[in-house]
C-alpha cells in the first residue's frame, strides 16, 4: 500500500473525486438514518408500547443470543487451535492444500444452505438418524434448537479460525524452529514457548470475531432454532414484524441489538480484529520440525476429524440435491422466476457497491494528498472508514427500519427490489474496499504527478489510468459482492413476497412448506452458483496481470 505522498496539487485538482465520495457517504447515511428515522418515528408514537417490550421476553432472547455465541465461540476456537496447530506441524503432507482449499468453501456457501445441509446429515430424516436413534435406542428427535444452530455455526467458524490460527503460526520465523529443533524441544515444550506465544497473540481477535458472527447471525437462528425457546434478537425482530406485526416490541428489540453489536465492533477494533476471514493463506514454509510417530497419529486424527465435520453438510447437501427431481424444478416458473430476481438484484447491488467503494477510495487519497498537516480531517476519516460503520447495524436491523418506516407511504413490500440492491450494496463495502484500496492508491502513488502535470482528470483519468489498475481487483470485489447478495436472507426475508422472491427466499418458503426434496435441489444450485463467484473472486484477487 502506497505511503502518503507530499500534496502534488491543490485541493480543487480532486474536487471531482473528493464530491463522489461524499455523494457516497450521503448514500450510506442516508440508509443508516433512514432506518433510525423509522425506529424513532414509532418509538415516539408508541413510546409506552416501546418500554412496555423491554420485559422478561426481551430479557430472555438477550441471555440467548450471548449464550449460544459464548457457546458456539468456545466450540469453535478451541477445537481450531488443535487443527491448525496439527497443520502446522505438518507444513508438507499429500492432500494438505486441498483441506486448506476444502476450509474456505464454508466461507463461500450461502448460510441457509448450510443450514440444509446440517438437516440432511443430523435432521429427524437426516444419515445419521438411524445411527443416533440405534445409539439412543429411541426415536432421534432430530437438532433443531441450540445444538442445531451450535453444529451451524461450528461448521462456519471452525474453518474460518483455523485458517487464522495457521496464518499466525506460519508468521512465526523459521529461525524460532529451528532453535527449538536445536534444543531437541518436544511437542509440549515447543507449543508453550514458540506456538504458543503466536496462537495468544491471535486468540483475542479470532475469538472476538467469531462471537460476533455468531451474535448476528439470522438465518442460522431462523432455519435452526426449533421455537421461542432457541431466538436470537435478529430473528425476534424478524417475527415480530412479519408474524405479530408489533412494531413497538421491534424497536425495543432493535436497540438492544444495536447496543450489542456496537460493543462487540468496538473490543473487536480495540484488539486489532480483521472483520473477516483471509481467504488466502502463504505457502507453508520449509520447518525443522520432527513430530513423533505418537504426535503424527494424533495430528492426523485431529485433521481427519475436522474434514470430516466441515466435509459432511457439503457431501449431504450435494447428495440430497442430486436426489431431487432438478429437471422438474428447472422447469418451474417459481424457480426460473426467482433464479432471474436472484441474479438480477445481486448484479446491480454488486454494480452499486463498486461504484460506492470506488468513489469512497478514490476521495480519502484525493483527501490525503490535499492534507497540508499530519492529522487527518473529518471528511477523510470517513472516507476510510465510514464504510465500516454499517458493520454495526445488521441488515436486519437496516430493514427493520426501513419496513416500519416506508409502510406509511404504501405497500411496504413494493419497496423490496430497491432495499435488497442497496442494504446488500452497502453490506459488502467493506470487503469491496479491501479488495480495491491498495491498487488504487499504489497506483495514484505512480501517476499522480504526471495526471496533475498533463491535466488529466475525471472521467478520462478514471478511463485511461486508473481503471486499468482498478480492471482486476474491481472484478474480485464484484464477484465477491455478488456472491454475498446471492446468498442473503436478512432484508429479503422481511420485505419478500410472492410477487417478488430469490432462490433464498424461495429455498425458505420450501423448507417450511416440508418439501425437503425442493429446498434441496434449489440448495443445490444455490451453492454452486455463490461458490462459482466466490472462487473467481479469490482467483482474480490472486492473479496479477
């Protein structure tokens, strides 16, 4: 990433780029304000309904968002340690590329179709049915409730940590292991003084980011909860609008979520948390490591282990795909239909996202080279990280907002396209800005001076300087953008309705009407789809041209 440059020409040289990135963070704020505006509006109106919702109820959905994230932090992370501490042991071994590559795939799937995959293998009719009722010698009752969402969210986060936990142990230098090699140090005594200190070090902001996954989380919750007695905030304010239609019980819901997530955000940028998971890992470099024949039999059980959980869903979701009749359902209107609003609505939520973040980058390094001081000003500060903010508020919680908001002016489900494009649009800015914020400024770095001297500027600059740099992470963060917009059921699942569905919402609609074998095979095409996108988005950020 390009360091700040002395100012090569005055401000009014990037006044162009400097005014897109506010129209930006205009936009951003307005969708934020927008859903507050909401909230506030009936809160006022129903002021004594809102207090009258803080009762045992809210307190009761409050204790188990926390505890099932504590739990599924805990069952996550521990476990992750182990893995990656055994991959790294073991830096050369056939097939070990391909569980890494295998890791990342949950990365990529959309979360209701994850949640169908733990049904086919742990559900009431799922694989391991009979397995689990021959063992209980009863009936299995199957997983919904806690432990359903516990196995979810395992699923997700285990990969996702374990790649962290390796990234930090391969940071640590060769020379450390070959010291320890050196003094013939064991397993025990190598983990305490040269894995150890590495994998402490990574636990804070692993462990920080997994809690929040997990706190957030809806579809997981919604798809996996089994009743009241297994609801997170995000599904109550989902029920109470779509179900009871108690506006007064969703702001007091929304608050709380919104304090929760705000506290979370905030330890998480305190202990230097990334919001997400790398989904590249270095090469595992050469070690002098001498694991015993007792320690490679147990790093190998522990990695079998773990591929075979993270394994599972995905083999049960491609088999009970495959089971489904998929040329009768490729041939239905409901889901030709919503396969096309699918993809239509994540390509331009995707096309507005990259017109966002690329206004919003290219205005903090236009800002940044106008800076007469070493501190920046306020308009820059939210340049780079205004963006990030909308972390904090969930899309739940944006279109809880918007839903109580825009039902005064009409048919609130009228309004679905234009909120699924743009809460998805913004949803994925951070993770588009990552995507193209060091191309762009190693490139202004470059050219900079001579754009200023020759008077290029605008959109002949944007045409023929920067876009050419821009051309391939500008693909990464696109298809990156499409992939998450694809797969949401947040905004959708509040705002869908015959008249306007996506294959998530669709898949939802099936699982809830019990046709298994439907949800399955749209399951199917689902992932393929989100999983097509993201690894052309992984493979175009690693390419160079």
């Amino acid at each position: 990433m390009a360091v700040r440059d002395e100012p090569v020409a005055p401000f009014l040289a990037g006044r162009g780029r400097v005014a897109a990135g506010a129209l930006a963070l205009a936009a951003i704020g307005i969708l934020i304000v927008g859903a507050f505006l909401g909230l506030v509006r009936e809160g006022v109106a129903d002021w004594r309904g809102a207090l009258d919702a803080f009762d045992g109820y809210l307190l009761r959905v409050a204790r188990f968002t926390l505890w099932q994230a504590a739990l599924s932090t805990l069952l996550s992370v521990v476990p992750a340690i182990l893995v990656a501490r055994a991959l790294a042991r073991h830096p050369r071994f056939p097939g070990r590329a391909f569980i890494l590559q295998l890791f990342a795939v949950p990365l990529a799937l959309p979360a209701i179709v994850a949640a169908l995959g733990v049904l086919a293998l742990y559900g009431r009719a799922g694989y391991f049915a009979p397995f689990f009722s021959a063992l209980s010698g009863e009936g299995w009752p199957g997983i919904y409730g806690l432990s359903g969402i516990l196995v979810a969210h395992v699923f997700f986060n285990l990969p996702l940590s374990a790649r962290l936990f390796l990234g930090a142990l391969e940071a640590v230098p060769a020379d450390q292991w070959r010291l320890a090699a050196q003094l013939g140090m064991g397993p025990l005594a190598a983990f305490r003084f040269v894995e150890w200190p590495a994998l402490r070090a990574a636990l804070p902001g692993v462990a920080g980011l997994v809690f929040m996954l997990c706190a957030t989380s809806f579809t997981i919750v919604l798809t996996l909860g089994g009743g009241p007695r297994a609801t997170t905030l995000e599904v109550a304010i989902y029920q109470a609008l779509r179900f009871d239609f108690d506006p007064a019980r969703a702001i007091a819901l929304t608050l709380v979520q919104i304090t929760l997530t705000g506290l979370v955000v905030m330890g998480l940028a305190r202990l230097g948390a990334s919001m997400r998971g790398d989904a590249s890992l270095p090469v595992a470099p050469r070690r002098a490591v001498f694991p015993g024949r007792c320690e490679r039999g147990v790093n190998a059980a522990i990695v079998v282990l773990a591929l075979l959980f993270v394994a599972g869903p995905m083999a049960a979701t491609v088999i009970a795909g495959l089971a489904a009749d998929l040329t009768r359902l490729a041939g239905e209107q409901a889901v030709r239909a919503a396969t096309a609003t699918s993809l239509v609505l994540a390509c331009l939520a995707a096309c507005l996202c990259l017109a966002l973040s690329i206004a919003l980058v290219m205005a903090r390094r236009a800002l940044e080279l106008a800076r007469a001081g070493p501190v920046p000003g306020v308009l820059e500060r939210m340049s780079d990280t205004g963006a990030a903010m909308v972390l904090i508020v969930p899309p739940v919680v944006i279109g809880a907002g918007w839903f109580i908001l825009l039902r005064h002016f009409g048919n609130v489900f009228a309004f679905a396209p234009v909120m699924v494009v743009t809460v998805n649009a913004v949803m994925a800015m951070p993770f588009a800005i990552r995507a193209i914020r060091p191309a762009y400024d190693a490139a202004s770095a470059r050219h900079e001076k001579l754009c200023a001297a020759l008077g290029i500027s605008g959109w002949n600059r944007l045409r023929l300087v920067d876009w050419p740099t821009l051309r391939r992470p500008a693909a990464t963060a696109f298809a990156f953008a499409m992939a998450l917009s694809l797969g949401d059921l947040g905004v959708i699942a509040l705002f869908g309705s015959d008249q306007v569905q996506t294959l998530p919402y669709l898949l939802l609609q099936r699982m809830g009407s019990y046709r298994t074998a439907d949800a399955a095979g749209i399951a199917l095409f689902l992932g393929l789809l989100c999983l097509g996108l993201m690894f052309a988005a992984a493979r175009w950020g690693r390419e160079r041209p």
